[in-house]
C-alpha cells in the first residue's frame, strides 16, 4: 500500500487528476448500482411472491365459485379454465392428504417437496430449486365439493433471474460507457486547464535560463483562480525584477564609486608607509585626506543602501510640511551660515500623506543642492500653495542652473552633470535619486524648471492627507 502511495505521488498531476475522477466516478456508480440492483431485486422478487400466492387465491376463489355439486372427475376433464387463471410457467397440482396426486394442470415442472409438519391451515410459501431452478413453491388446503386435499403451486423464477441479469449487464455496460466517457471528459478538461499551468512551468524555466526579460506573455485570460495565479506571478516577478534589478545596480554603483576614494586612501596610506610618516606636513595632509574619503564613502554607502531597500509604505503617513521646512531650513542654516531662506504660504494650511521623515529628506535633498551648486550668496525661495487637489511645494534658487539637454537625467544615480564645474563640490550624486524614489513611494510628483547661470526651481506636488 506504502508503495502504491508512493509511486500515485510521483506521478504528473494530470494523471492525478484524471485517475481521481475516474476512481471516484467508479465508486460513486458502483454504490449506486449496488443499491439500485438491492432495491429493483427486493422489489421484483416479492413481486414475483405476490403474483404465485395471488394465483393460489384465484384458484380457491375458483373452487368456491363451482359450488358442493362439483367434482374432482369433473375439473379433470375440464381444465382449461384453470389453465385460462395460470400462467405459462406455472404448475398447480392437487393431492389428497395422503399425498396422491389428484390434478395436474401445465405440468411443466416436477414435483416439488412438501414442507414439513404438513400444517396447511394457512398459506405456505417457500424457496425450493426444482429440477436446478429456483422457484416458489405454495401449498394450500383446498375443498372441492366433498373432496379435501392439497393445492402446489410452483412458480418458476426463471423470467425474474433473466431480467436480474439482463439488468446486471446493463449497469455494467452502462458503468463502462460512463466510466469511459468521464476519463474522456476529464482528459480535456486536465489538458484545458493545465495548459496554462504548463506555460507557467516553462515561463519559469525560460526566467531561470534567460533572465527576467525572457518572460512569455500568457494566452489565459479567464478571471478565475488560475487567472489570479497568473496574475500573482507576473506581479512577483515584477517585483522580483525590481529588486534583482535594485541589487545589480547596488553592485555596480557601490564598485564604481567606491573605487576612486578607494585608490585615494590606499595611495597615501602607501606614501606614509614609504617615507611620509616621519614629514609631519605629508603625514597631516595624508591623514585629512583619507578621513574625508572615508566619510564620503560611508555616506554613498547609506544613500546606496537606502536606494536598495524596498520597505513598505506606512499607512499612517501624515507631514506638517511648515514644520518639516522649519526644521530643515534651521538645519542648514547652522551648515551654511551665508544662506538665505525665504518662506512663503498661499491657501489654508492642511496636511500631506507622507511621512515627516520621507518628507524631511526630499527637503534636505533638494535644499542643500541649491546651496552647494551655487556662486553667488546661496538664496532659497519656498513657497507651499494649498488647493482643493494637493498641496503644491515650490523650491527655488539662485544657483547655477542645469542645461536643458540634462534635466531628465538628473534623478538618475551618479549622474554628474559637468565634471569640471561640480569637482569641487562634494557629493555622491544619489541625493536626487533618493528624492524621486521617496516622492514616487508615496505617490508624489516633481517638476523642474531650470535656467543657466540663473536658477533653478523644484515644484513638488505632495498628496493630501
């Protein structure tokens, strides 16, 4: 039994299927035949019992009806009238008490055996094989006239066994033919529904072959369970190709970047190890050098993992943005002491769906830029306009501006716009990249507007909470 088990779960799950359906059409059929062929057998033999003892009053009504005139001499020479009251099959013998046949009407059949104590005050019936064929048997006491005998009935079961089995065939062949056609029935079925299981199989054999970009486009469009299993799939695998794409990117910018400061440190590190530790002017200059790379990287490294991650979105997320700005703008005031901030407020003050924390970095982010790309006295111009759709966020200053040919690609990692006029600005070029993807996370807009030499201005558009 264990190994049948084992040898039903190795197999496909077509095959499981169809042997499921065909095993449990079987059963079902089987039972109710079983209990149709009881029922049609318990009915149609008592039936048959019914019709040999209602033959058995018909003839004592019979008997009766010729009156005490009659004689047993008389219904010998007479006994098509019997006959007319039997049927075909049946035989009727009279005895005496003693045992001696007196009439026999379509003796067909032998004798049968008298039951015993030969008490025949009421009607006996029996079961008896005559001649290697069932039947009922009857005995009754009968009067004819001044005579006082015995009647026997036998009743072959001969018509009854032939319609039990032509029944029996029946179920079988009818059992078959369903058995047959549900296997049918149910092999299209497991091949139309399996077929897009089948395609999900080889779309996941394609991905793990070919990459992500390799994804087939499924032919099952029915809104079902399936479908949603299709639907849960091309979702995770989006999802998956984000991430998988998140990572890639991780690696290459984190080995991109990271090996300049890299190659810095480890060339003064190599100066003091030849001669420059004993020059303390080499050894200061080495030694600020590296502490600066070192912060520079682990800076990049936070603002590559925070690009990394893929948290969730927080539901409560609720932001004062002129308390966020006032933070933000005191912040940077004690970083960049000649900066001017000025603050602006239209319409009536209500709250974004963002976290302050989300919001407080989009700020600092884009801030901090107008203050660092700038060659005049850093002036940054906020202003935040209420209206009935959303809360628009305006920031802008006085720095010096970005081409129009580089304004879409100024969200993308590292990117750099002119490397001969920001090489001595630090940065790691992931400050705006963190920007879009936080106002993209909590379904947020930005707009640039900018001019060389003049300025440059961040509308952001901030959901209401």
């Amino acid at each position: 039994m264990k190994r049948l088990q084992e040898r039903f779960l190795k197999t496909s799950l077509k095959s499981k299927w169809i042997l499921a359906v065909g095993a449990t059409i079987f059963i079902s059929y089987a039972i109710i035949s079983v209990v149709l062929y009881i029922a049609l057998q318990t009915w149609l033999i008592n039936n048959e019992e019914k019709n040999a003892v209602r033959t058995v009053e018909d003839l004592t009504s019979f008997f009766e009806a010729q009156g005490s005139s009659v004689t047993i001499q008389r219904l010998q020479n007479n006994t098509a009238l019997m006959k007319a009251i039997l049927t075909q099959e049946q035989t009727v013998r009279i005895f005496n008490l003693d045992g001696i046949e007196v009439i026999s009407i379509n003796d067909i059949t032998p004798i049968a055996a008298f039951p015993d104590g030969n008490d025949y005050r009421a009607t006996l019936i029996n079961e008896q094989s005559i001649d290697g064929k069932d039947a009922f048997v009857v005995h009754k006491l009968v009067q004819i006239g001044p005579f006082h005998g015995v009647m026997q009935l036998i009743h072959p079961l001969t018509t009854f066994q032939a319609m039990m089995k032509y029944i029996l065939t029946t179920i079988i062949i009818v059992g078959i033919g369903a058995l047959v056609f549900s296997v049918s029935i149910s092999y299209y079925l497991v091949n139309l529904l399996m077929k897009p299981l089948v395609q999900l199989r080889d779309a996941m054999n394609l991905v793990r072959n070919d990459g992500f970009k390799a994804q087939p486009e499924f032919q099952y469009k029915a809104d079902d369970e399936i479908g949603d299993l299709l639907h849960m799939y091309r979702t995770l695998m989006n999802e998956l190709e984000i991430s998988f794409t998140k990572q890639q990117q991780f690696v290459a910018d984190a080995s991109h970047e990271l090996r300049t400061p890299i190659q810095v440190i480890e060339g003064h590190l190599s100066l003091l190890s030849r001669w420059g530790k004993n020059d303390p002017q080499v050894l200061d200059e080495s030694l600020h050098t590296s502490l600066t790379e070192i912060t520079r990287m682990k800076k990049m490294i936070e603002e590559l993992l925070q690009l990394a991650r893929n948290e969730e979105v927080d539901e409560s997320k609720s932001a004062d943005v002129e308390i966020v700005y006032e933070e933000v703008s005191k912040e940077l005031q004690q970083l960049y002491p000649t900066a001017q901030f000025e603050f602006h407020v239209i319409g009536q003050k209500e709250t974004a769906a963002i976290t302050e924390h989300a919001l407080t970095q989009i700020f600092r982010n884009i801030m901090s830029n107008g203050i660092r790309y700038n060659r005049n006295e850093p002036k940054i111009q906020t202003t935040v306009n209420y209206t009935e759709r959303a809360i628009f966020v305006t920031i802008a200053d006085n720095g010096i501006g970005i081409a129009k040919e580089h304004i879409p690609y100024i969200f993308d990692r590292l990117y750099r716009i002119d490397e001969s006029r920001t090489n001595a600005i630090t940065g790691t070029g992931l400050g705006l990249s963190i920007t879009k993807m936080l106002l993209e996370k909590y379904q947020a807009e930005i707009n640039v507007e900018s001019t060389l030499n003049k300025g440059t201005a961040f509308v952001i558009k901030l959901p209401k909470k």
